[in-house]
C-alpha cells in the first residue's frame, strides 16, 4: 500500500464512519409514547417559577409520564434576545433549570436545548442566563446559529408552509418539551407556545412574508411537542418581543402546562388579558385540529400557592 | 553579544507578536477580550501615530516607543513588531527551505529614494487633506490585517467547521458551527492583490517592499540613520568576501564599497551571523571616537535630514488643523447597487462619515472582532477615498445593541472608544420605511418583523387596514442599528433600510411609557 493509497482508504473509512450513524441515527429514535394524563391544563400561580413547576407537574403525574429512561429531551425555551433575565424577553433560567433536573430524574438521557436566536445567538445564551442554567442542571446546550443544523422536513397538512428546515436536535430527540414565555408581540399581539415554534426553523422569513398567523398555525401541525410549559412568571405586556426596558416587565408570577398547545395558548392570552379569539393563529389552529381553544371543554387544574 | 545569538532574538521577539496579531483577526470565538487586543496592536506604528493624533492620551503612545526603540536600535519594529515584515522573512525562509542551492541569492540594490520620499509624503499629504486611503493601502499592518481577515479568518471558520461536523455527526455539540455572513468580492481582490504583489516582491528580492514602498519603513528608515546602534563594517577584519551582501534581505549592503544603507537595514542580523571574521558588527555610534566609519555619516545629507524633520512636525502639527480641513472635502459617491441609500453607515464612535474616512487604515480588525458581522469591507459604498473601510451591512446582520466592542478594539481611534449608555443612545442612521414594498401593505398579512427586531421601538406598528398592523418610524428614537432591516423578508428590495447619518447624532431615550404598576393579586382565580 502506497501513501496516496492508504490515505485514500483511511478517508473513505473516516467518512464511513461519520456519516452512518448519521444517517441510521434517525431510524432508532422512537418517539415516546404519552400516558392519558388526569388533566388537560395545569394552571399555577403565585410561587417561584421552578416551585410552581414541580407543583404542575405533579398534578400531571410526575416528569415519568413524559420521559422514559434513556431518552433524548429537546428543550427548546425562548433565548431569542440579548437581554437579562428581568427584562422577560427570554424564558426564565429557573425554570428551565428545575425542567432539566425534572428530565433527569425521570430518567433522561441527554437534554439537549437550543434556540434560534433573533440577536447574536452567543451574547443570547450567556445573558438570557440560560446557557449557565443548562450546563448547571448537567444539560447540553446546542447552537442553532448555523444552517448545517436545520435538515428539510415536509409539513403535510400545511396550507402556506408545505415544507421547513428543522433543527436536527428536533429530529433526534424522543421527548419535545416546548418551554415558552408569554410576551407581547408586535406582529402577532402575543408570542405563546405555537409561535416559540418559530425559533426550531432555519427561515423565518419565509413565515414573514407568507402569512405570518397561517405560517404559525400550519407548523403547528407538524410536530405537536409533548409537553408546553408556558413561563409567565415576568411578563412583558408592551413593547415585545425584545420590550425597551424593564418597565414594560409585570411579575405575573403564574405558569401554564399542557399537552395542548392551543389550549396552553389560549389559557395564556387570557392571562395575559386579550382573548383567544383576538389572536389569528390560536383561531386558525383551533381549526386546524392542533388543538382546542375553548378551555370550557378542557379538564383543568387550578393550583393557587 | 554574537550575531546569531541577536538573530534568535529577533526570531522569537517576532513570532511572539505575529501569532497573537494573526490568532486576532482569525478569532471567530471571540477569546481575546478587547483590552488584550489593544495590548496586542499597541506598538504598531501607523494605527498608533493615527490614534495618537484622534485621542492624545496613553491609550496611543506605542508608536513613541517605537520612535525611541528606533532611535536606539534601529529598525527593530520592521524587524520583529511589523506582522507584514514577519510575513514576508517567513516567504523568504520557505523559498530558502525550497531552493537550497539558491539560498545566497540577495545583492546590493541601489536606493530608490524619490519614489520612498514620494510614498511616505503622499500618504501624509492624504491624510492632512482629509484621507486615510492611501495610509490605509500601504501601511503594513493594515494590509496585513486585510490579508489575516480575508484568509486566515475563513481558514479558522473551515478548521472550526470541520470539527462542528465531526462533533456534530456524533450528536456531541461541542464545537459550534460558524457561518461567515458575507464575502465582499472587490474588497477581497485588492486584498489578494496587495498580498500577492508583497509575496511576490519578497520571493524575488527580500524586503523589497520594506524599503522601496512602505512609508512606515521609509520614516524610520531614515530615523534609523540616527540610531545609537547601527551595523557596521569594520575595516579591518572585513575580508570583502562578500557574504553578508548575499544574506542581506534588505538589499542594503554594498560590499566592493563597504558601505550599509541603515536606513534600508531591517536589523535581522543574518549578516553578523555569516560573517566569516566578524567584519560586520553590531556597535555603538556615538559616545565613541573610533576608526569606523559608517558610510552614511559620509554622506550625510542635511537637507534630506531637514526636511523629513519638517514632514514629521507637519504631520503631528497639521492633524489639528486636519480635521477642519476634513469637513470640507466632498467625498465622491458613485453607487454600485439599485438601492436607495445615500450614505452607508458607519460604525458607532466613528462621529461622522467624514472623520472616519479620515483615520480609518482597513485594518478590518473590527471585521474580526464583531460578534454579529455587522461590520463589512465596503467597496466604493462610501466613495473611493473610504475604499475597504468596513461599514455596516444591513443585509449581512445588524448592530447588537449592547455591544461597542469594535470601538474597543480599533487601533487607530477612527472608532472612537465609546460608553456603553451612550452607543446606545447614537444615532448611526435612520430607518426609513418603503410603504409599498412592505407586506403588510402588498400581501394585507401581518408581519412586524422590523418591528420585532427593534431594540428602541422606533419602528412601532400602528393600527392599518381591518385588524392588521403597521410598521410606523419614530426618528427621534431610531438609533440606525439595521437590526428592522435585517429582519425585514422582503426581496430583493427591502421594505425598510436604514439611511446613514453623515454626522452621527444622539437620538431620544423612548420613556413615552411609565413604568407599568399593575397590582396583582396573586391568591385571585384564574380568569378561565
């Protein structure tokens, strides 16, 4: 074997290696399956953020209904800005911290959490102070600042968005836990759980330019996380999604959780104070089959601390 | 002290500036904060002379040691300091390792002085007229620094980006991707273009840009001519075998008349070290009377003496008045793109396009540094005397709000170190909203994107047609950041740009709301 030779083989064979489980990865992992839980909606307020999710959560029976042991979580919480904690333009540390230790006790695997930020995605991850919280609680954070992240996938019963590029962490993982923050937004009044799905895609321009509330609901349809976990605890009621200063920030102090992300929308609004009918893409969705947003029909639970 | 002992110096002395320069404008990790950047660009001498002129305070005062270290020893910045000199000793060294037969291949050339005093004056003249180009095209470090970002920088990006891959391929996430966010073309061919001509020069003759073209080494050059240190010839054991001519890089020895052109000299002392007989030595000139009789002390010639003294006087004096002078000069604006913008942006801490046309060399490092690669290379956006100054590109990425870090880092003062609070509050531009191209107005969707993006609400949106929303801008709090740019979806034209503002200004802090003082009863039942 001469040079040329076995430095074409060991390529060939490093290549090999690289990319087949790759592209077998996908083929192994197995979406979870989720026990009926006893309620649809679990509404808290009046505690901490992480508190008020170990009282939620127990009320859905426990973070094992939802992660099995050794299964790869997908947190995907709202890092969007380049803003402190206070300023409730990112979702809260503390919560996402509590979530992680909760995934881990059931017997998580790996929990992996990213965002595709709007500002500079570093600066996002270390002042949103949720890279530290990830890292502290023993998960990984990931980038999603690069293109290479994002692999096509067809959204079927889309009307405007047929197809998108989804982060591959997505992809991979067996559990998708969806960990909003209500804020005010000035292009579609509220940003609740179905439009944090906005921060999954590579091109958001595209939702932009073709029907931004059409372009959320039909995501929606794509892959319905398993669990939401909607942070009001800050709430930013003006000026959103980035707001201009701490002043536009009210301490609401309540969270909302549930397998329904129009459910755990409309909730939220009507936290918030506007009505879900206001609100295009929780109509569109609704009608869609995502989910319902007539909390009347739902099984909620009610915990006051 | 022997002559290869000196010429290990100089070797390590220049590694140990040309790896931290380099690793500096390939740092996509941003792992050099700025104050050690500063520190690491301190001593180069034409971002210093330029800083110096724009600030007078310590901060800028590298290139008074390297007057002083001149002065004493020579050359030595050219020697080991200046990244291009380093860069080029380097193509001279691969050419050696290459050609092994051909290794003693230098020869004495003559001065080309009318054209040295010609590309150290022009560039002074520029600059006191109101331009930094021709500063910006021949100093050493900027065109090293252009050719660091243009090259190394994306090689960093490929090496990063491969090991992403790998980590990535194994769901490791440890190494994080990294996506250059716009190649300027233009910009990126002068580079190349000055980089070859300079490795092309350094192939073939040494330091031949060093000492026909280069100002910077053209004014210490001369300085060095006063230097206490200086080699010379000794007489007396000198065997004129010719030797130290052949491994002179800087073409400076003439050996049949025994004489050394010191203000060529790079002091690399490859020639004490191949001297046979120690007939070329390292000595003291002054303070001493000895038989040594430097050649240049022969033909001292006391108007050229007088008049670099006066060029350097105007030079320091005239920067004052420079800046006057600036405000007049109309700089040229052809436009290159179907766009609507009069004026490119530039940087915060820049004051005004003008000034910063003035005292910008294109170093790039702020295009290094800037986290969010706002910061591009412009062509003629500014017009040709702002040629390769970075400006910031909208359509690459936007300003972040909280970050200056290119007025921490720029060597020559051209960004103006700038408070935090302040920056904030400086406004680079204007946005300027194009109604009918906006989606909201064409395609009667909601959008906002703009809007979303903007860290002052400057761009708000109003009520418009049914229930959708409007963007509307506020110039009094529009800071000119790009990020309502940026985010805008529409093609190819956006619906929003920002217009840069000639001279910056300082726009209003958006406290039209008070703070909101809900009471909230937290034991009250959920409203659903």
């Amino acid at each position: 074997m001469d040079r040329r030779e076995f430095l074409k083989q060991s390529i060939t064979v490093t290549a090999a290696s690289v990319t087949i489980p790759g592209i077998f990865g996908n083929y192994f992992a197995k979406t979870s399956k989720i026990l009926p839980a006893a309620f649809d909606l679990v509404a808290v307020k009046g505690g901490e953020a992480d508190v008020m999710f170990d009282d939620a959560i127990k009320a859905l029976g426990g973070m094992k209904n939802f992660v099995k042991s050794n299964q790869k979580v997908c947190l995907k919480p709202n890092i969007g800005w380049d803003v402190s904690p206070e300023r409730a333009g990112n979702t809260n540390p503390k919560l996402v911290s509590r979530v992680i230790k909760h995934c881990f006790d059931a017997g998580a695997k790996e929990v992996l959490v990213f965002d595709h930020t709007c500002d500079n995605w570093r600066r996002c991850y270390s002042n949103s102070g949720i890279e530290k919280a990830v890292k502290d609680a023993g998960g990984k954070i990931v980038s999603g600042d690069s293109e290479n992240y994002y692999q096509d996938v067809s959204v079927k019963s889309g009307k405007k968005l047929t197809n998108a590029k989804v982060h591959e962490v997505l992809l991979d993982s067996n559990v998708f836990i969806n960990m909003p923050i209500l804020k005010s937004h000035s292009s579609t009044r509220l940003t609740i759980a179905m439009k944090n799905l906005m921060g999954v895609v590579w091109d958001r321009g595209y939702w932009h330019s073709n029907d931004l509330h059409q372009c959320i609901a039909d995501y929606a349809t794509y892959r319905k996380p398993d669990l939401n976990i909607v942070d009001a605890y800050y709430v930013m009621k003006r000026n959103g999604p980035r707001g201009v200063s701490v002043d536009d920030v009210t301490t609401l102090k309540s969270q909302i959780v549930s397998t329904d992300m129009v459910a755990a929308d409309a909730a939220a609004a009507k936290l918030f104070g506007i009505e879900p009918d206001e609100i295009s893409y929780i109509k569109i969705a609704n009608a869609m089959g995502v989910g319902k947003k007539d909390l009347s029909s739902l099984n909620i639970k009610r915990i006051i601390l | 002290m022997s002559g290869s002992f000196l010429r290990k110096i100089r070797i390590i002395v220049s590694i140990i500036f040309f790896i931290p320069t380099t690793f500096l404008f390939a740092d996509i990790f941003s792992f050099i904060p700025p104050y050690l950047s500063n520190g690491i660009v301190y001593l180069q001498f034409a971002p210093s002379v330029l800083k110096f002129i724009a600030l007078l305070s310590v901060s800028s005062f590298g290139f008074l040691i390297i007057l002083i270290l001149t002065i004493l020893f020579g050359r030595v910045y050219c020697s080991s300091i200046c990244p291009l000199g380093t860069l080029q000793d380097f193509v001279n060294w691969i050419r050696g390792k290459i050609k092994r037969s051909d290794k003693r291949r230098f020869e004495f050339l003559n001065e080309q002085k009318t054209l040295r005093l010609s590309l150290l004056i022009i560039p002074i003249l520029v600059f006191v007229f109101g331009s930094s180009l021709a500063i910006n095209l021949l100093d050493p470090y900027s065109i090293y620094g252009r050719f660091a970002g243009n090259f190394f920088r994306p090689i960093m990006v490929g090496l990063n980006n491969i090991a992403a891959f790998v980590s990535d391929r194994f769901k490791l996430y440890a190494v994080y991707g990294y996506d250059l966010k716009a190649f300027t073309l233009i910009p990126f061919i002068i580079t190349t273009a000055f980089f070859v001509f300079v490795v092309v020069m350094s192939w073939i003759k040494g330091r031949l840009y060093c000492n026909t073209v280069c100002p910077v080494g053209t004014l210490l050059g001369y300085i060095s001519k006063f230097s206490l240190f200086k080699i010379v010839i000794k007489n007396e054991d000198c065997l004129s075998c010719g030797i130290c001519a052949k491994e002179c890089r800087a073409n400076c020895i003439d050996s049949d008349n025994k004489t050394i052109d010191t203000s060529r000299c790079v002091m690399c002392f490859d020639c004490l070290t191949n001297c046979p007989t120690n007939g070329i030595v390292l000595d003291r000139t002054y303070f001493k009377h000895s038989n040594i009789q430097s050649s240049n002390h022969v033909n001292l010639d006391i108007n050229k003496r007088s008049f670099l003294f006066k060029s350097s006087v105007f030079l320091i004096s005239l920067s004052s008045l420079a800046a006057q002078i600036q405000k007049k000069i109309v700089v040229t604006k052809p436009s290159t793109k179907p766009v609507f913008r009069k004026n490119a942006v530039s940087p915060p801490g820049s004051v005004s396009i003008d000034k910063f046309n003035g005292k910008c060399t294109a170093c790039h490092l702020c295009v290094s540094a800037c986290p969010t690669q706002v910061l591009q290379p412009s062509f003629l956006e500014y017009g040709f005397l702002g040629m390769l100054q970075p400006r910031m590109d909208n359509i690459a990425s936007f300003c972040n709000f909280d970050c200056k870090i290119c007025s921490d880092v720029c060597p020559t003062g051209a960004i103006l170190p700038i408070d935090l609070e302040k920056k904030k509050l400086t406004q680079i531009g204007k946005a300027i909203f194009v109604k009918d191209n906006c989606i909201v107005q064409t395609q009667k969707t909601d959008c906002g994107a703009c809007s979303e993006h903007c860290p002052t609400k400057a761009v708000h949106m109003i009520p418009f047609e049914g229930k959708l929303f409007i963007p509307e801008t506020r110039d009094d709090y529009c800071i000119g950041c790009g990020a309502c740019e940026f985010a805008c979806p529409t093609k190819p034209y956006k619906a929003i740009y920002v217009e840069g503002n000639r001279e910056h200004k300082l726009a209003k802090k958006n406290v039209e709301q008070k703070k909101l003082e809900e009471k909230i009863n937290y034991k009250e039942e959920f409203p659903f």
